[in-house]
C-alpha cells in the first residue's frame, strides 16, 4: 500500500441498505477525513478525526458514523442509506490537523 | 460560516496564461489551499499560502491577500495536461477545510 487505498471504487447501493466505505493510509497521519463531492457543490466534509481514538462532525454528518480505532482505518458507514447519499466519497489524510490533505481516489456510490 | 467563490468554467489555449481568482469571507482564517483534480480522479496538492504575497512552483503561481480576501492560482504556458478542475480551499479558525466549488479549466490546442 502506498498512500491512502479506499474500496470498493464503485458501489450501487438499494436504499435502506447498510453500507461501509473502507480507507486506509500507510503515511502514519494522526489527522482522517470524508468528504462528499457533488456537482457544483464542492467537497464537503462529513466527519473527521484528529487522531485514533477521536473523531468529530464536519458539516454535513447526518445518516453517516466513523470509527477510528487505529491510526491507518477510518471507516464511513451508512446505517440506512438514501438516494440523497449518492455522491463520489474522498478520504484524506495529513499529519496533523494544520497539515497539508491528501486525498485517496474515491468511491462512487449510487442509491437507488 | 464559509463563503467560497471562484469562476465555474474557463477556456484557454495551449501555450497561453490563465488566472483563477478565489474569494472568500470565512470563520477565521488560517491558510489557503489550491488542489487539482483531473476528471474521475482525486484531488492532488498544489499550493498553501498563509502570508501575502506570490508563491512559485514552476509554471504554478499562487497570490494571497489576506485583507482583501483575495487569491488567484495562476498557471502559464498551459498544456493539455492541465485540463481539469481547481479547487481552492480555506483552513478557518476550527481547522477544518472549506472548499469552492471549483473552476474547470479547458485547454484548447
């Protein structure tokens, strides 16, 4: 593994079915994040977390949970999903929280 | 809060200069980033400022005027290869990146 791995690439999902987006980084960053792209939206940040054990809200949270029990895993789950979730999902990372974010190469989900 | 702006879309010519001007009125301010991202791809790190002035990395430039609230990403000698979306991003008071929308850039040969 070299930076930040995500699976699956792609994903179609039946609405009210449970979901987890995996990301994994070898860079031994503290600092995780998942983001949410859409068109014309711009990335926006759904959770966070500033080292293992930690984890925060960013912006748009609701319907999605973290976990972060190591330094390399931090995965998103979608309890229920819904066709408003589908986007394409980045995980980043940095070393530490005023470091530079690196993005992993996405996930496209689809709920129908 | 945070409040973003840049151009949705330009179009320039192989060889040529393009400015992208980034505005923003945000909850503090802590830095500013520029990203690239290639279509389907994920975004990758182009520039950081926190203080006034220019910064230069090659055929990349990137201005901020934190009292004007003002940046621009300027790329010259433009290739094919720089057809893509870039993003700027403001680090706010709680450290958290706010992101544009993007300005998707054309290169035509």
């Amino acid at each position: 593994i070299a930076g930040i791995t995500q699976a699956p690439t792609s994903q179609i999902l039946a609405a009210g079915r449970r979901m987890t987006l995996r990301c994994t980084q070898d860079m031994r960053h503290n600092a995780m994040y998942w983001y949410r792209q859409d068109l014309g939206l711009g990335l926006r940040l759904i959770h966070y977390s500033n080292t293992a054990g930690t984890t925060g809200k960013g912006e748009v949270p609701d319907g999605y949970s973290v976990s972060r029990a190591n330094t390399d895993d931090f995965p998103l789950t979608l309890a229920s999903a819904v066709p408003s979730q589908t986007s394409v999902y980045f995980c980043a990372s940095s070393d530490g929280e005023l470091g530079t974010q690196y993005f992993g190469p996405g996930t496209r989900l689809t709920v129908l | 809060g945070q409040n973003i702006d840049q151009p949705t879309e330009m179009t320039a010519t192989e060889g040529a200069i393009v400015q992208i001007n980034c505005t923003y009125q945000t909850s503090g301010f802590n830095g500013l980033f520029w990203y690239q991202q290639h279509a389907g791809e994920a975004p990758t790190f182009l520039s950081y400022n926190v203080l006034d002035g220019l910064e230069e990395k090659g055929r990349f430039s990137s201005f901020l005027s934190r009292s004007k609230g003002y940046s621009y990403l300027l790329l010259k000698e433009l290739q094919m290869k720089d057809s893509a979306s870039y993003l700027c991003a403001v680090f706010e008071n709680d450290y958290k990146l706010s992101f544009g929308a993007g300005t998707t850039v054309t290169v035509r040969a």
